[in-house]
C-alpha cells in the first residue's frame, strides 16, 4: 500500500522506486493535504520528481498573482471540473491573492501559511473553508513546483474539523411536506426524498436515465451553475426505484412536456436554475409549518430513513455513491438497536447449556476470574 492513514502522523505515502541505474529508494513522507486524494496526488508529484532527477527550477522571481493567473487558466481549467473550478477561483480570489499576491512564491513559507491559517480560523466561521483554502493553496504551490517556478514547497498543516451535522426529516415532517408541497414540487421532492440524488442530478435528469422495466434510474450527469457534467466525484451509479416512485413517475411523465428530455424542467421548458428550485423547495417547508431548509436535507433523509429501517451501510454508500464508507457512517448511530443486535448475535454460545459439563467447566472458570 502506498498511501495510508498512520494514526498519529496522518496520510503518509510509503513506496519503493526503482531508479534507472537499478538502485531501489524507500521514500515515507507525510502528505501535505491530508485526505486521502491529497495523498495520492503527493504521490503522484513525488514519483514525477524521481522521474525527473534533472529538472530545474526555471523561474523563481514571479510573484503569487502572476502566478495564480497562470495556475487558474490552465492547470485548473484542463483539469479539473466545472464545480472544483468554481470553488478555486472563489479561493484564489477572495482569500489566497489578498493575503500571498504580491510575495515571490519562494517567499511563501510554512510560518507565513500558519499566520495565515491562524487569520482566517478567527476570521472565517466554517473551519472547512480555511481548509479548503489551504488544500487549494497547496495544489497550486506543488503544481509551481513540477512547473519548475519553485525549489521546495513549504508544509502545510491542515487544522482539524469536527463531524459535520446534518439535518433530516422525520416521517412526519415527510408527510407534511408531500401534502403541501403542490402539485409543482410534489414529484422532484418526493424523487429527491426517495433516490437521495442531489439536486443538481435531480434537474439534470433526462428521460433516457430511466428504466422502469427494472426499476433503475442511471445518475450519470448533474448540472452545476448553468453547466452539465458528471456526478460529484465522478461517480456513476444506478439507483433503485420503488414501485411508488415508478408509478408515480409514470404519471409525471405523461404531463411533463415532450418538448424537453428533461424530467423535471422549469415553466419555460429549460433546465431548471438552482436557486430558483432552493426558493420553491423552502416555500413548500414553511407551508408545511417546517424550518426552511435545502435540498440536501432530502438527500440526508433518504439516507436517514434507509439506516432507520435497517438497511446495511455498504448498501446506503451505494446508493448515495459515496466514495468512501466514512461518509455514510455518519448515519450509523441511527440503525435501531445496532449494538444490542450485534451483541445478540453471539447468544448462539447458549447452546453450551446443552453440553452439561462443558457449560459448567465455561461457568466455573468465568467465575474465578
């Protein structure tokens, strides 16, 4: 395994690398983003470097606004989708040009990132935004580095955030919702609460997605700010459909106008705007006497509802396309009486009784502990 999760020193790569001239070169370092994507991304810049032995820095003298002009028109917008564009600019613009700009990158060094870091933990309320400043800052001076702009990239320490809380609606806040909601809002919130697709999959959607023979629907795109592209991690996955939700999809899509492939198009037959979709979902919530709340909320019920009921975590991960199990995790303390069930099963050992004297000696020994 070449990237792995030490527990006191975090996401480290560990590999062995055959140089050409056949020597062998152990190298265990701690990545400097510490998620599992930043790790194996250090790791991909790592063997480039041991590649290349040779290369050398180019350029040193530019400052971090040039550069981040360069970074962002051609690094970012080759590499990365349209969504993780968007949050890069954001970062770039509003905090990392501020505070980095006018320094030469060499002058960007790991007391001037912990200043920083330190600035906006006062500063900032979401500690995942400075941490994806942060993560941000540190794509960008590694991509400088293989770009042969900087020598060595200063380490940057990642402050720890807690558990992020979620909110989710009860079976009657559900039902609440359904009655009020109108015959406009009705079937995507009743979709939403019963696939946990997320909204931008949601106004995406087309008719060829569906299969009712089987019962599926393939998430394969989602809209973000106007543009289509794949689902959040890239990840492609088939959803389930009960025969409620066929049903009802049945009946929708024989009033839904023909003019469109989408599922669920706005008024004018477009692809619906996201705000515009947040405004009607948080009136349908104060019609049915809740607290205004987002479409995720839907996605975070489904999954709700689904450990509630006692439907295993792997099957809830796929089914939300989790790329880890530790997101679904969040939901397991819901599952009715996990521990008690678990525990449960070891009663088999009960039978001993049936064995008289194995059971007494079991007894006996436990006894004297």
């Amino acid at each position: 395994m070449t990237t792995r999760k030490d527990e006191s020193k975090g996401w480290m790569i560990d590999l062995v690398f055959s140089h050409a001239d056949g020597r062998r070169e152990r190298v265990r370092k701690r990545s400097p983003v510490q998620t599992r994507r930043g790790a194996e991304e250090y790791e991909r810049q790592v063997r480039e470097e041991l590649l290349n032995p040779t290369q050398r820095v180019e350029d040193e003298s530019r400052t971090f606004e040039d550069y981040a002009k360069e970074f962002e028109s051609v690094y970012v917008a080759a590499n990365l989708k349209h969504a993780t564009q968007i949050t890069y600019e954001s970062s770039l613009r509003v905090h990392l040009v501020p505070e980095f700009g006018s320094l030469l990158l060499s002058e960007i060094t790991e007391s001037r990132t912990e200043r920083f870091k330190a600035k906006m933990m006062v500063a900032e309320p979401a500690p995942k935004t400075v941490r994806n400043t942060l993560g941000v800052l540190s794509r960008a001076l590694h991509i400088a580095k293989r770009w042969g702009y900087l020598v060595e990239v200063p380490a940057i320490h990642m402050p720890k955030i807690p558990a992020p809380r979620f909110r989710f609606l009860s079976e009657d806040d559900v039902r609440a919702l359904l009655v009020t909601a109108g015959n406009y809002w009705h079937v995507p919130i009743f979709f939403a609460l019963m696939t946990g697709c997320r909204q931008g999959e949601i106004w995406a959607l087309e008719r060829d997605q569906l299969d009712f023979d089987n019962a599926t629907v393939r998430i394969d795109r989602a809209v973000y700010r106007g543009k289509v592209g794949l689902p959040k991690h890239d990840k492609v996955r088939n959803v389930d459909l009960s025969p409620g939700l066929v049903r009802i999809l049945r009946e929708h899509l024989k009033v839904a106008p023909l003019a469109t492939k989408l599922v669920f198009p706005n008024t004018e037959k477009r692809m619906r705007l996201e705000r515009k979709a947040d405004v009607g979902l948080r009136a349908a919530a104060r019609r049915a006497g809740l607290e205004p709340f987002g479409w995720h909320v839907l996605r975070h019920s489904f999954a709700t509802r689904l450990v509630m009921k006692g439907v295993p975590l792997q099957a809830v991960q796929e089914l939300l396309g989790h790329s880890r199990i530790d997101e679904t995790m969040r939901y397991a303390h819901l599952s009715p009486n996990a521990k008690r069930d678990a525990v449960g099963r070891l009663d088999d050992l009960g039978d001993l009784r049936a064995h008289g004297t194995l059971w007494h000696h079991a007894l006996a020994v436990l006894t004297n502990c």
